[in-house]
C-alpha cells in the first residue's frame, strides 16, 4: 500500500515539477470575457499565455475550483491500486477545491485526508513539497497525515502588490483607495492570516516595499532554511523579483538550495495583477 499526495494547480507547480515530485494535481479552470470555453490551469493555458490574454481583457476572467468529480476520479483510481491518499489545497477561504475535496473523499472512509492549507501559490507549494519530502523518509499514511497538519501550522506568507487595478476590477479595494493608492505610488504589503488577506503596511515604492518584506519575515522568526521557501510572481516580468532575491539573500545566505521561484497562476494572480510577488516560508521561530 503507498500513499499518493494530490493537490490542485493553487499550488504552482508546473506539469514537469509534479511529476518529478510523483504528485498528481488537478486543474482550477478559467474562462474568459465573451468566451464559453473554460481552458484547465497548466493542462491548457499556461502562465505566461494566460497573462498576456489578462493585460487584453477589459473584464477580468472568471476562474473556478476542482470539481468534485475530478477529485472523486483520483480517489478512485488510488483505492483500486490499494493507496491512501493525502489532500492538500489552496486556502477555502479563496477557493472551494477543499470543500471538493472533502466531498468527494465521503466514499473513501479513512483512506483519504484533506488538508487545508488557508495558503495560496508558493505557500500551498512548500506544504506539498515537505509532504513529498517526508513520505520519502518512510513515514506511515497516519504519521504522515498528522505531520502534515502540524507544519501546516508554521507557515508564514507576505506578498507586495504592484498595481491595485487588478484587485479594484475584482472588488477587493474600493475605488477610492485605488486612485489614492495609485495616484501616490503606494504598494500595499499584503499577508495571509487563517486565510484571510491583510494589509499590513503601505509603503512607497519597490526598495520600500521590499525592506518592508524582509521586516515582516524577520518579525516572524525568520526562515527555516532546511526547508522550502519560496518566491511567486505573477506577470510575465521578472526583473523586479531579481532584485527582490538578491536584497533578500541576507535572509537565507548560504542555503540558496531550498530557494525555489515560480510564476504564478492565475488563482491568485488575477487579483493581485502583474509585478505582484509573493513569498512563501516555514518559519524558525516565531516572535512573540
């Protein structure tokens, strides 16, 4: 009996990644303006097509969560090889691929677990990245589920917006703070907390936005740089997210080899609009 990791595309990782990784994800899917067809996350558009279609859209693109027939199939298929089944998605507070999951896995008893990660992008992916990590070490289908659940737990994410037109289009900033924000080149520094996004400051200007980051992440106990951590950007630029790795080597020097960068989908990119960049890491210790 082995054990099989799923996630959905939330997590950014690409089609080669999963499987070298041996992790099945199952695509979110989105369509756009004056368009029926809805094209499946990494299966059929990738980012960077994506992202050169959103800067033509007028209106922004509908996405939708893993159906839960698609999550039901997987189960399915890991029941009849005689394999449990862990679950980990992107954050129910923004998505209903858990909700799917959960669902679909009522036929499946004590084989499957779901894990609500209340992340998204990078965050959801060093989750999935650890749980590959230790399934390897030999844990069991329990101790890997509750080992899961408990690093869950120490996951810290802090992201800078470069524009807040995508978020105004998508209902997420007023419009009035869009015009004050933009007319003043504010960049708001947006954080994840039970799944629920917060601005924590707004800072003027990139070099700004960036020593605001690097702030944030040191208040949070800093990095645990033997495990993942992770930079996501969404657009198709990124020359700022160059500089933003460099300043922040400070962080994590010497241990570049957990570093991964990944663009990022359309999840979350939608709203947070080209040049957003998001970091995703295991906290060492938390401040308090």
């Amino acid at each position: 009996m082995g054990i099989r990791i799923v996630s959905d595309t939330g997590c950014d990782l690409t089609l080669e990644q999963a499987a070298e990784l041996d992790v099945e994800i199952l695509p979110l899917t989105v369509c756009f303006e004056n368009e029926t067809r809805e094209y499946k996350d990494r299966y059929e558009i990738d980012p960077s097509v994506y992202y050169e279609r959103l800067l033509q859209c007028k209106e922004l693109p509908k996405t939708a969560c893993v159906s839960p027939a698609l999550f039901q199939d997987s189960y399915a298929r890991a029941a009849a090889a005689g394999d449990d089944v862990l679950v980990i998605t992107i954050s129910s507070v923004i998505s209903g691929c858990y909700a799917s999951a959960v669902a679909a896995a009522e036929d499946f008893k004590d084989h499957v677990h779901v894990v609500d990660t209340l992340w998204a992008t990078g965050g959801v992916q060093i989750l999935v990245r650890e749980a590959v990590r230790m399934r390897a070490g030999g844990m069991d289908f329990k101790e890997l589920c509750k080992a899961v659940d408990d690093e869950q737990k120490e996951i810290r994410m802090v992201g800078i917006f470069d524009t807040l037109e995508y978020a105004r289009r998508g209902g997420r900033v007023s419009r009035v703070a869009y015009i004050a924000g933009e007319f003043l080149g504010v960049k708001p520094i947006i954080t994840f907390t039970g799944g629920i996004t917060d601005v924590v400051s707004k800072v003027r200007g990139w070099k700004a936005g960036n020593r605001a980051m690097i702030e944030y992440i040191k208040n949070k106990g800093g990095i645990d740089v033997s495990r993942p951590f992770c930079y996501s950007y969404a657009g198709n630029d990124d020359s700022k997210l160059v500089n933003y790795i460099k300043d922040s080597e400070v962080l994590y020097k010497g241990h570049k080899e957990n570093l991964i960068i990944e663009q990022m989908g359309f999840t979350i990119g939608t709203y947070a609009g080209p040049g957003a960049i998001c970091f995703g890491f295991f906290t060492a210790h938390e401040n308090e």
